[in-house]
C-alpha cells in the first residue's frame, strides 16, 4: 500500500491512503478485455502495481508512479531501488510481469511502443554514444532514428540542440575523445533533439562540472514551461531540491510514498518550526517550558522549536525576553528535501545493511542481483 | 517496416566499421594474402617456372576430380592445365572463406558490442522496432563480406586470367559455376551464416563468446568451399542452383526467426532476462 499525499485522477483526497490497486492481468490489459484502465488526463504516464523479475531477482515489486503533465517527477532511491528499470519500463524497453504501465495512453511494451518512444526523450546513467562517430554523426544517427530525416533543417535543430549545452564546437571531433562532461552533455542535447513530450532523466548531472549541472537544472525547468513533462530520477537530493512538484520515494522496487514535497513535509511536520538564535544559549535551554512549544531541539547556533500555531512565535519571544534571553535571530524552519527524505526512511524503516547494499546492483542499474 | 531506419542502422553501423583501422587493416590483408598474393605465386610459379616435378605431382591430383570436372579444365599443355585447374578448383575455393571470416567478426560484435558498450539502450529505447535494428545490422555485417567477394574476384580473375590465361587460349575466370557460386550460392549461404551469428550475439554475453560460437556457423559455407574444390559442384550443372535455391530459402526462414531473436531487452544486458 502506497501513501499518496494527493489526489491522482481516482478521485482521492490529498493526505488518504491509496487502495490498493486492482488485480491486473500480467499483461497490458486489452480493448476487448475490457478492463483497461485510463490514465488520468493530466498524467501523462501511470505505473501501476508493477512487479518485475530478473531470473532469481524480484527487481520491482509493487512499484507505482504517476508523472503529471508540464511537471518535474523526481524519482528518488538509493541505488538499486528500481529507478532506472522504472524508465525502461516506461519506454517498453521491458515488459512488466505484472500490474500495468500507460505512456500518452498506450501501452509501451505493446503496439503503442514505436509511439511512446518517439514521444520520449532519454537519457540514461551511461551516455550510450558512439565513440567511434563524431559528436554530429551520434545527433544525426538519432536524427534519422526518430524519424526527423536528414538536411539543413535538421542540421541547424542540431546546432540549436548542440549550442545549449555549450558542445557546438566539439560537434566535429569523435566522440572517444570527449570527457565524460561533453558525452553527458550531448547525450543530453540528443535527448531534445526531437522535442520530447516526455522527458526521462536518469542521474543527469552524474559526471557534470557545476556549471553543466546547472544548465542540465535549467533546461528540465524550462521544458516543463514549455508544456513538457519531465522524470528525474536521482539519488542526489541536493539535485531534486527546488526542483520537484512531486516526488516519488522507491526503495528496493517497491513505491514508498509519492506526493509534493510541500504537503509530504506538512506530513511529518505539521507544526510551525522556528529556530531561535540567542547570544546566551543558555537562556534558551528553557524554551520546552513555555507552554506553546510542543518540543524543543538544540541545533547549530540555537534551539529548533516545533510550535502549537504560529501566533505561538511572538508569545515564545516576549517570554524569553520577560526571562532575560536577548534574542539574535527568529528564523521560521522549512525542512528541505533532505530533511523530508530521510524523514520518509526512517517512518518506513529503510535504513540499508551493508548486507542490502550487497545485494543491489549489478551491471549497471536496475536489475538486483 | 521502416525501410528508412534500416538504412539508417546499416549505414551508422558501416561508418564506425569504415574507421575501425584495427578491424579492416588486418582483413584487408587477409583478403589480399588469399586473393592476390599465395595465388599469384602459386600460379606464377607453376606456370613461369614450369617445374616438371610440381606439375606431375598436380596431374596426379586432379585424376581425383569427377570426370565431368575433369572436362572442363582447358589447356593444351599439363603446365597450362594444372594451371587452370589450380585456379579454379584448388584456389579460390580457399578464398571463399575470406568473406565469412570478415563478415562473422563483424556480426559477432554487432548486437553484444551494442550491449558491451553502452550503446544498446540508446537503441532500446528509440523507436526503431528491433526487427529494423536486426535487419540494419545484418546488412552491416554482410555488406564487408560480400564486398570483399566482388573486389576478391576481381583482383582474382584479373590476377589468373593474366597468369594462366594465355596457357589456355584466353581469358577464362570466371567460369560459368563460378559465376552462379558468386552471384547465386554465396549471398544466400553468407544472409544465412550471419543470421545464425547475430542471433548468437544476441544471446551471448560476451563478443568474445559470439565469435567462438560464431566458428560453427561458418561450417556450411565450409562445406561449400570444400565441394567446390573436389569439384562436386562441377559435377552436375544444376546442382549449384538447386544449392542456391535451398540456401535463400534456409536464410529467409533464418531471418525472419531472427528478426523475433532480438528483445529490447537484449540490447541492455540485464542479468537474468
């Protein structure tokens, strides 16, 4: 069972546990079956209950995502959680064992497959490019693939595409001899090459200089501006940070909890939080005593409080005034993604072994041994 | 089908192959030590030296032929007829594996070298369906082969008609058999070898594996090269033709259970699918 802090299209409201989806056929469910299941409209793709196992391996089990249209999903897990099996599912590069997976309404690992992947852009955790081609053969090769044909006009979608991400002056020279920044950076830039309407990150920013980085941050907020939707999925949570309408926390192939990342912290942390800074710390080693203060946490520079309401805040500072506490700073606590992630973890329990670690991964990604 | 993506696949394919120097260097040698060079002093020898010995030992030889073989070889002289006979029978047959050999190290990596790389999930998750990138990539692998048949012959037939020719009357190479063996028999039997080996890569786990694997494949055209050279293709003049009728019929089965060989799945080396 997956918590979903919002609605998604069934009719839910924000904050109640999602049922547990219906028993689905281990393959996508057909018209004359008639049993199959819309995504909502403004999902673009759903995945629902999927399980999916390598031989002995149950990679995925239970997984479930929903990426809304002209928002960023930010797909987050430790290695081997299942994040970028989750983006070969979606682009029908696998087919799921069971529950089932809809892309723009079709069923990618079916007859919808050629589709969906025209309408995908990804990039995956490798670059995958030819090292033996040169940084405009690989763009043109992806070109002719995704049906933009060849000529000027292609030619100059490549320069467009090139110029982005800073690579046009390296278009000419082989691929084998990019650094790993230049091969992101044109897998990237061949990512948009046909103008996705989906676009599927895996670990972007891996390998990135900050400025790379950076750009690679801008453009998946731009893409979204421009009525695309975007998954990222990372392990970086600086990387999702800013970034995420929704995030979908997995572990071990499994959805453990998916929502904005506002309301998800407004979960763990219902109350105002303020941190108090004093030039005597001492004088706020009281601050649990004040009746409107429900728990008081002594961090870097001062004491986090949890407050009954907001109002709460300026009762706090004429009491510890009244005590003789001259205060330096009131700063009101927002936890960050970080915060909220492992919040997520600890509720559900999924502090890893070393023994859990040795067992995920393998031979890239996805696939736990 | 999209036509347009298996040329697209064939042509990127061929491109990489074009600047692999550590792939074709040595193939081109290869093919110019058994097309031009062992015949041109095999052949030179036996007819500018004429040693009395080697062309007896030879004479001998070709008694073994089947008679109707034995009809064909032109030549008044046995230094002009051993010759002939050397370079139809005995040499370039030898040649034939050439082409196999290019073509099989090509197709052996085409798939597992997508998967060793990297590059296979790039394919994985484009819209080319996998019947295009399995067609593609056959094409990739057979077009070295069979063009290192038609400028193999060519040098070849140059070499021997120059050599041996003016012993037997004129120009002779190609004969009608070999004519059909290049035109008829070879492609079918090469379509067929590479189909088996791409279906191979896109089983195995290794290139290394293709390859060692991909050497039992190459056995029927073996076979075909030993025939030719015991002249049992020469024995009957139809039997080339029912061989190469039997051969495109065995490579269109062969590549249409290809084409359900390759998984996307297979072209991003996940353990256990």
């Amino acid at each position: 069972m997956v918590y979903d802090s919002e609605t998604d299209g069934t009719g839910r409201e924000r904050g109640e546990l999602a049922p547990a989806p219906e028993p689905t056929p281990a393959r996508a469910p057909t018209a004359a079956g008639g049993a199959e299941r819309r995504p909502a409209e403004n999902q673009v793709a759903t995945v629902v209950d999927v399980s999916k196992r390598f031989g002995e391996v149950q990679a995925l089990e239970g997984l479930e995502i929903g990426i809304a249209r002209s928002r960023i999903t930010v797909l987050l897990g430790p290695n081997g959680a299942g994040k970028t099996t989750a983006i070969r599912l979606i682009t029908g590069a696998f087919a799921p064992d069971d529950g089932h997976v809809r892309v723009f309404g079709l069923d990618p690992s079916g007859d919808g497959g050629e589709e969906v992947r025209r309408r995908c852009g990804v990039v995956s955790a490798k670059p995958s490019l030819y090292d033996r081609l040169s940084g405009i053969d690989n763009l043109r090769y992806a070109a002719e693939l995704y049906g933009l044909g060849r000529g000027h006009a292609v030619d100059q979608r490549i320069d467009e595409a090139a110029a982005w991400f800073g690579i046009e002056p390296a278009l000419g020279q082989l691929v084998g001899g990019y650094s790993t920044g230049m091969k992101t950076r044109l897998a990237l830039a061949r990512a948009i090459l046909h103008d996705p309407e989906l676009l599927l990150l895996d670990e972007p920013t891996s390998g990135l200089d900050p400025e790379s980085a950076r750009s690679v941050l801008r453009l998946v907020r731009e893409m979204t501006a421009r009525g695309r939707s975007v998954l990222l999925c990372t392990h970086l949570l600086a990387e999702a940070e800013g970034l995420a309408d929704e995030i979908v926390v997995v572990d071990g192939g499994r959805t453990v909890l998916r929502g904005e990342p506002r309301r998800l912290a407004g979960r763990y942390w219902p109350l105002p939080q303020v941190t108090f800074r004093s030039f005597d710390e001492r004088g706020l080693a009281y601050l649990d005593q004040h009746p409107r203060v429900i728990e008081a946490v002594p961090v870097d520079g001062g004491v986090r409080v949890s407050l009954s309401d907001e109002p709460a805040v300026a009762s706090v500072a004429r009491w510890l005034a009244e005590h003789g506490t001259e205060l330096r700073a009131i700063v009101p606590w927002e936890p960050t993604l970080e915060d909220l992630y492992f919040a997520i973890r600890a509720e559900h329990d999924l502090d890893r072994t070393d023994d859990a670690h040795a067992r995920d991964t393998t031979d890239g990604k996805g696939a736990r041994r | 089908m999209n036509w347009q993506r298996v040329a697209t696949v064939a042509r990127t394919d061929l491109k990489q192959l074009a600047r692999a120097r550590d792939f074709w260097v040595p193939m081109a040698a290869l093919g110019s030590l058994f097309f031009v060079i062992l015949p041109a002093i095999l052949l030179g020898t036996l007819t500018g030296i004429g040693s009395v010995e080697t062309v007896e030992r030879l004479s001998t030889t070709l008694e073994a032929l089947p008679a109707s073989a034995k009809d064909q070889i032109q030549g008044d002289t046995p230094e002009g007829r051993s010759a002939y006979a050397l370079a139809v029978f005995l040499v370039a047959p030898v040649a034939v594996i050439v082409p196999l050999t290019i073509s099989t190290a090509v197709g052996a990596a085409t798939i597992v070298g997508e998967r060793e790389r990297g590059t296979g999930e790039f394919l994985a998750h484009s819209p080319a369906a996998t019947r295009e990138i399995y067609l593609g990539k056959l094409i990739a692998s057979i077009t070295p082969g069979y063009l290192t048949v038609i400028v193999g012959f060519t040098c070849y037939s140059l070499l021997v008609n120059l050599t041996v020719g003016p012993e037997v009357g004129g120009w002779f190479f190609p004969t009608r058999q070999w004519w059909l063996m290049i035109l008829w028999v070879l492609p079918p039997f090469l379509a067929l070898c590479l189909s088996l080996v791409l279906r191979l890569s896109a089983r195995v786990n290794s290139t290394a594996a293709a390859q060692q694997a991909s050497g039992l494949v190459s056995l029927p055209l073996i076979m075909i090269a030993y025939s030719q050279a015991t002249g049992v293709l020469f024995g009957a003049g139809w039997l080339p033709i029912v061989l190469g009728a039997v051969a495109w019929t065995l490579a269109l089965v062969s590549l249409v259970r290809g084409f359900r060989s390759l998984e996307r799945s297979r072209l991003l080396g996940v353990a256990g699918v």
